[in-house]
C-alpha cells in the first residue's frame, strides 16, 4: 500500500490508487486484505480509477479498540474523502454487507454493486448456523485461540476437514492467523447473517448484485433478494463463477456499470 488517511477515531488506513476514470473503491470479505482486490483492480484500470485499502486490522492498516460496524462506515467516509470526495463502491461477499451498510448510512457514493453477499435466509438452518459460528468464534478469539478461529471460518465456507488440516501446514497459515481477529468485524458486519431489509430500503443510489452462475441456489437467491430489497437494485448472473470469482470476468461488468 502506498498511501495512508485516518479514520475519524484515528485509524491509520493503507490505501492504493490505480488507473484513471471514475473512482470505485474495492472492498473485499473476511480472511483479506486489499491485496486481495488488486487483480480486479488492474483489470479496471483502463476505465476506472479502482482504490484498494487494507480494511482495520489488517495488511498495513491500524486497528482501535472497540471494534464496532459503525468504524468501518466512517474508514470508507474517510477513503471516498482522501479520493475525492465522492466514489462507487463494490463489496466482495461480507465486504459486500460493509459497502451496503455504508450506502444506507449515507455516505456520498453515486452507485453501488457487491458480489455474493452471503445472507443466509434461503439456506436451511441458515440461521441456527450463523448464530453457533458467531458464538463459538467469538469464543476461540476471547480466549486466543487463532488458529481455531480460522478452522471455524473454513468450516463456515465449505472447507473439508482435509483441506483444512492441509491449510494448517500451509506457508500461508501463519497470516491467515495474523488477521484471525478481524473475523469477528466480518461477523459484525453480517449482523443476525439475514437480509436487512429495512435498511437496505434506504439505500437511496442504483445496486447491482452479482452472483455466479455455479454457486449455490441459496447464494443466487440471496443476491436476488438484495436486488428487490433496495429501491434501485438490479440482479445479474456471471454464468459459469462461483464465489471465488475470476476478476477476468467480473471487471467488464463493474467497469460497463461504474464508467457510464
């Protein structure tokens, strides 16, 4: 990250500006970093300016105790005004409920779009199963256990038990625990892991929620579901992704959108 700006609680937040056009800062979900965004980044390069931050927490940014979801709102107010003033943002997953957030909270942004934002409302015992992660992750954390609180997010996503005792002996395990702690802000920003509806009603610019086209029913709906749930929402299949998606095919559809 080249550049910083502080956050009114005075977080130090690490960002990167890349390419030229209009300004849409990337955010990306749990177990991430901005560098996580960079690949989509240079693929809007040529026809937006695309900014990557570290969210608190992580990479190169600082962290203020206590966490609250409110924070990370005003780090985005404090981006969009270290830009320019005025951006589009695009949330990957729980990145995705971040961004939605910070829209209804009013945050002068022209448009909106997130990918995959997984509310659990059309997944059987989605809800059950939000609140037993929420419960045994804040748990693991309180008492240390970093390495525990990674498995239980693995587990969360659909990792095998096998995948993830290979994760554990991987080079990258050593960072994905370093960032451990901000799992919890994930879960914040998740909130109940339902579709919030009444806020999402108040979202007052244009939303496009993406999905691909190979995730789970339950996945596909959910965007759906934030598409009808925000005045100006529209809904659009990346035929043949899934939640990992590839940048090569999201970028002509985020730049089509944001560069109008």
């Amino acid at each position: 990250m080249e550049k910083k700006t502080t956050s009114r609680d005075g977080t130090s937040l690490a960002y990167q500006v890349i390419g030229q056009g209009p300004t849409v800062i990337l955010v990306s979900g749990a177990m991430s970093t901005g560098g996580t965004m960079a690949p989509l980044a240079h693929r809007l390069a040529d026809r937006c300016t695309a900014v990557v931050h570290d969210r608190r927490g992580r990479g190169e940014s600082g962290d203020t105790a206590p966490y609250a979801v409110e924070r990370e709102v005003e780090d985005l107010a404090a981006l969009v005004e270290a830009v320019g003033g005025e951006a589009a943002l695009f949330g990957v997953s729980s990145g995705g409920a971040l961004v939605l957030e910070a829209a209804a909270s009013g945050l002068p942004v022209r448009q909106v779009a997130v990918y995959e934002v997984p509310f659990a409302d059309h997944l059987e015992g989605g809800a059950e199963r939000e609140a037993v992660y929420k419960e045994n992750l804040n748990k693991a954390l309180g008492e240390g256990r970093r390495g525990d609180a990674v498995e239980l997010f693995l587990r969360l996503t659909g990792l095998g038990e096998e995948m993830i005792r290979g994760a554990r002996q991987s080079p990258m395990w050593a960072g994905m625990e370093a960032v451990a702690p901000s799992l919890a802000y994930d879960d914040a920003v998740m909130g109940d892991g339902l579709l919030p509806r009444e806020r999402l009603a108040a979202i007052p610019v244009p939303v496009l929620s993406l999905v691909g086209g190979a995730s789970p029913e339950w996945m596909r709906e959910a965007g759906r579901s934030v598409a009808e749930a925000v005045p100006q929402g529209s809904y659009h299949v990346l035929e043949g992704q899934t939640h990992m998606v590839e940048p090569a095919v999201l970028a002509p559809v985020l730049a089509d959108r944001f560069a109008e």
